[in-house]
C-alpha cells in the first residue's frame, strides 16, 4: 500500500469540507484551514440560513390564506429576534456537524488565513501566530464574496450584503433590493412575506436575468400580486442619509428618481475570493473574471493544486463545488476521476419556487437545434389545488429526433425538489418517453413530470392539447 499524501485543503465550505472528507476516507493525511468558520458562506451566511428565513416567511404566508380551508386565525404576530435565534440554531446544528464529521474523520483543522508560499507550503496565520504547513497536494476551495457597487459600500447597517440581510436586528419598513437576480427576489420576497415593503431594482429588460423566460414571466406576476415594486432597467446610482432614511438616487428610462427607504440590501452577485491567497507565489494567476482555469480534474496549471468551488468557474453554486470536491479527492487519492457531468441544477426560493437543469429553448435556438416542447400546469394538478399553490408549469425539452430530454424548467410548488428527477433523466441520457412511461404515484406533484413529458408527444391526459400536424 502507498504512503497516504500529505493535502492541505483550503477552505472549508461545501466544496472544501466534502474533499477534506472524501480524502480521508481514501486514506490520505488532511489539513484543512478556515479562516472564518466551518461550513463556508453556505452554511453560515448564505443557503441555509437563507432558506430557513425563506420558510418563515412562507408559514407566515400561508396562515394569512389558512381561511380559505375554514381555518381563522388571528394574532400572528413575528419576532424578528426569535427568528433569527431559530435560523442561527439550525447554522449551528449543521457546523457542528461538519465539525464532527471532520474530527472523526482525523481532519486536522487549522483556523486562520491562508497564503501560499510556494507549490508545496502554506504559512496560516493563527490567533498564535503564523503556523507554517507542507504538503504533497494543495486544494483550493476560497469561495466567493458579495460585490461591491460603487456608493452602497456594505456596512451591514444602512447597506447589507446578503450576509447582513440574514441577520435582521429590526424588520425594514420599507427594504429596497439593489439587483433582481436570485438572491435579490429570494430576499426581496422573504421580506415582504415578513411584513417590509419591497423595490427591487434591476439593471436589464426583466427579472432573473438568463433564466427560462416563460418562467420568469410567472415569477414576475408574482412579484406584482405580492405587491413588490420591480424597476426594470433602473441604476442605483448612490443614496444619502436624511433624517434616519436612505434616499436612494436611481437612474430610469424616463430619467433621474428619488426612493426614500430605511433599508438597502446590495444584491448583484458574487466573485471569487483570491485576495491575497498568494497565488504568484505558486505560479498561479486568476483569468479576467477572476477564476483560476483547471482541467476535468479540477487540476490548475500547477500540477499538484487544485481548484474547487467558486474559485474554479461557474456555475457559482454549492452542489457544483460539493461534485469538484469529490472529483479532486478521488484523483489526489490516485482514482480515474474527471468532471464529465451532463447538467447542474440550479434552484431558486422564490415564491412559487422555481429550478432549471440541462438546456433552455434560448440555448438550443443559438445551437440551431431542433427540439420540442411539452408543458403541464400545476393548476391541473389535484396535489398542487389541495396544497393551494396551483402557479407555474412543469416544462420539458426534448430532442426532435432522438427524444432524449435536453433541458427541464419549472416553476411552482415544491419544483426546487422536483428538479432532481429531471437532472437524474438527463444524467441518465433517458428520453421524454422514458420519462412519461415511468409509473409515478398519485397524487403528488411528480405527475406533472410525467404529464410535462406525455405533452412532448402531444399526449397528455390532463390537459387538452389541440392536435399538431407533427
């Protein structure tokens, strides 16, 4: 048997925690660094907590409309203190896991920021001191961090980054969003289901920016039902404070506006984290986006390290970096390992959810290649009426010729965990008659996959669809 190698892991959020212990579990002797804590931005200050926050808001939602099922209630009333106490409960729960997990895996975990020294040496800096570690393999996995605007810098006071906006001391009156992308409306919408009223403000034509349209468009009614102000093709320009409220200078098509708002939430994406890794040292340089390149291995330029994560290109998702993770692990460890992966899934929290996988009809279009198309609505769906969430469709996209399912796209309830079906359909290279001819059980809201897919061939039970010469 093989000496194990010797890897320092940097980061530990959900792409460095699982290659940490992916390589444990192969045998191989790992150091981890964390500058801040165990888990990463996911765990911490971004998933997690924003999906329980998110849930809050939805139980809210739902026993204002609990009458329309003959239960009254009154009095509800949020504490925003116990709320975030609860959110943080749950972090917590989940950090000491991967804690746990860590330790018993025989992870040895150093706190402190990291910097490369050469190919093969990483110095920490430590609350005692600079500690100085040497390695076979060294693993990247830094993450990203919110982006500063020019004029909103983050003070997690008047202006907050997503972080800030998960631990609210008061609840906004009036919240304006900077950016309606997903973390924007996801935020946007957890709030004016928490009581604030909401203006997003969006730079392009619409909501989502790169999403399925036809989706969108559903989010986008929603928002208005909601009574959320969505500016398209609106610039925040800066904001001044004037008696306690921010006064927010915004740039529209018709010309220069004034917003006065208590609260701003800066929300137009992320960038990797690289910021004085030390990278040169080691013979690495970031591309004009400020990713490091690799390979199907998730090798750099530099043989023996590795990028993961957010730091090693789009998407910028969790589950993507969890996938390099274990890719990196495996091929450290000496296993045949390559990222050959067909589709990410990509979910979004909004109200109704909505999640992608595979490809859009705008994408197949540039590609000049024929599909087709079958869409089921939830409205006609009994699981989705006794659930009283009957917004959106199930979409599906197959291959005119050979049938296999290219792309699926959903909005409504509960889809952020239907998407799974259809990733695996993809993955799986299964086509949209697989897909229809799988028995699935009613009732429940994977029947409109099916339905999705019957539609495809003209074919649905459930819907009326008029006949095509096709």
């Amino acid at each position: 048997m093989s000496q194990p190698r010797k890897v320092i892991v940097i980061g530990a959020g959900p792409a460095g925690y699982v290659c940490a212990i992916r390589l444990a579990q192969l045998g191989q002797q790992v150091t981890v660094v964390e500058k801040e804590f165990l888990g990463g931005t996911c765990l911490n200050v971004g998933c997690i907590p924003s999906k329980a926050m998110i849930a809050a808001g939805s139980l809210i939602d739902r026993i204002g409309h609990a009458g329309a099922m003959g239960i009254e209630v009154s009095g509800v009333k949020l504490e925003i203190e116990k709320l975030v106490q609860w959110k943080a409960g749950i972090v917590g729960k989940l950090t000491g896991g991967v804690g746990g997990l860590l330790k018993n895996h025989k992870v040895e975990v150093v706190m402190g920021t990291a910097t490369l020294q050469d190919r093969n040496t990483v110095v920490v800096a430590t609350k005692d001191g600079p500690k100085t570690l040497r390695g076979d393999d060294i693993v990247i996995a830094t993450g990203s961090v919110p982006i500063e605007i020019p004029g909103f810098k983050f003070d997690e006071d008047h202006v907050w980054s997503s972080t800030g906006a998960l631990a609210p001391k008061r609840l906004p009156k009036h919240l304006v969003v900077i950016g309606g992308g997903y973390i924007g409306l996801e935020l946007g919408m957890m709030y004016r289901k928490l009581g604030s009223e909401v203006t997003v403000l969006e730079a392009t034509a619409g909501a989502l920016p790169g999403q399925d349209r036809d989706c969108v468009k559903v989010i986008e009614r929603s928002l208005k039902k909601h009574g959320i102000k969505l500016l398209t093709e609106t610039f925040a320009q800066g904001f001044e404070r004037v008696d306690g409220q921010s006064v927010v200078r915004i740039k529209t098509k018709t010309g220069e506006q004034k917003i006065t708002c208590d609260q701003i939430a800066s929300t137009v994406g992320r960038r990797p984290y690289s910021s004085g890794l030390g990278l040169e040292k080691a013979g690495l340089a970031v591309d004009a986006k400020g990713f490091l390149n690799v390979d199907k291995q998730m090798r750099t330029k530099v043989a023996n390290i590795y990028a993961i994560g957010d730091l090693a290109g789009q998407p910028m998702l969790a589950h993507k970096g969890s996938k390099e993770g274990l890719i990196a692990a495996g091929v450290i460890a000496g296993k045949n390992e390559a990222y050959d992966v067909r589709c990410v899934p990509a979910v979004i929290f909004t109200a109704p959810e909505m999640a992608s996988v595979g490809l859009s009809e705008a994408e197949l279009d540039a590609q000049k290649r024929a599909y087709k198309v079958g869409s089921f609505p939830f409205a006609a769906s009994g699981r989705a009426m006794s659930l009283m969430e009957t917004e959106g469709f199930v979409k599906v996209i197959a291959d005119a010729v050979t049938d296999e399912v290219l792309g699926v796209h959903m909005v409504g309830p509960e889809v952020t965990e239907l998407i799974a079906e259809a990733a695996l359909a993809i993955e799986m290279c299964a086509t949209a008659e697989d897909l229809s001819r799988t028995i699935h059980a009613h009732p429940t809201l994977p029947e409109a996959m099916m339905e999705a897919a019957e539609a495809v061939h003209g074919m649905a039970v459930h819907i009326f669809q008029k006949p095509t010469a096709h």
